[in-house]
C-alpha cells in the first residue's frame, strides 16, 4: 500500500467522522425537539447510513483499491475507525460512563448505531460493485 493510498484512507476517516458528528450535532438540534430522542436516534441510523455511503461513493473510487476484497478490507477499517472514534467521543467529550457508552452499540436499547456499522462494513464493496456493474 502506498503512502498516497494511506492518506486518502486516513482522509475518508476523518471526513466520516466529520460528517458523522454534524450529522449527530443536526439530529440532537433539529430533529429531536420534533420527534423525540428515541425515533431521532433510530432514524439517524438510517440517515446517517446513507450519509456515509454517500461519501464512500464520492471518494473510495479515488482509493484505487482493486477488487471487493480489498473493499471489503477498507469497510472494516472504517467501520472499526468509526467505532473508536463514537466511542472516544461518548468517553471524552461528553464524559459518558463505559456502560452508557456501549449502550449506544446495542439495539436492545433502541440504539441502532451496530447497524449502522454492520453497513458500513460493506459499503465500499457496494461502492466497487456499482461501479463495475453500472460503470
């Protein structure tokens, strides 16, 4: 993997993570004083699931990764960087406990952000497949 490709897989985190955090900033603002907390959080993960695969479709093919393997292999970093990144934000900025923390990783709470995870695994491979098959 070159250097080039490194940074342009570092860039998508972090422009992932950028999004995904306005994107929480507008939901908690905008969406919940209209529907409350619990309907905003299970839309968000809808909304921020084509969100990310928005972006991923703008710029994995710059990536120039080859094959779904290696998009696969992209998609689990993503996801895992995403991951850390809900995490480190939950512990370190909003100062949640590890508990509530993980309770936004769990669907029995009406946290639906695994989901949103478990699609972000395959998006880049959705991405290759669309490009091959719709060029």
């Amino acid at each position: 993997m070159t250097t080039e490709t490194l940074i342009r897989v570092a860039s998508l985190c972090v422009l992932l993570a950028c999004a995904e955090t306005l994107h929480g900033i507008a939901r908690t603002v905008l969406v919940v004083p209209r529907i409350g907390k619990d309907r905003a959080i299970k839309l968000s993960a809808l909304t921020g699931s084509i969100l990310a695969f928005m972006i991923c479709y703008v710029f994995v093919p710059a990536i120039g990764l080859q094959g779904p393997a290696q998009h696969l292999a992209l998609g689990l970093l993503l996801a895992t960087f995403m991951a850390l990144f809900d995490m480190g934000m939950g512990l370190l900025v909003m100062r949640k406990s590890w508990r509530k923390v993980m309770t936004d990783f769990d669907p029995r709470t009406g946290n639906y952000l695994v989901l949103g995870l478990a699609f972000l695994v395959w998006a880049p491979t959705l991405v290759f497949l669309l490009e091959v098959c719709c060029g």
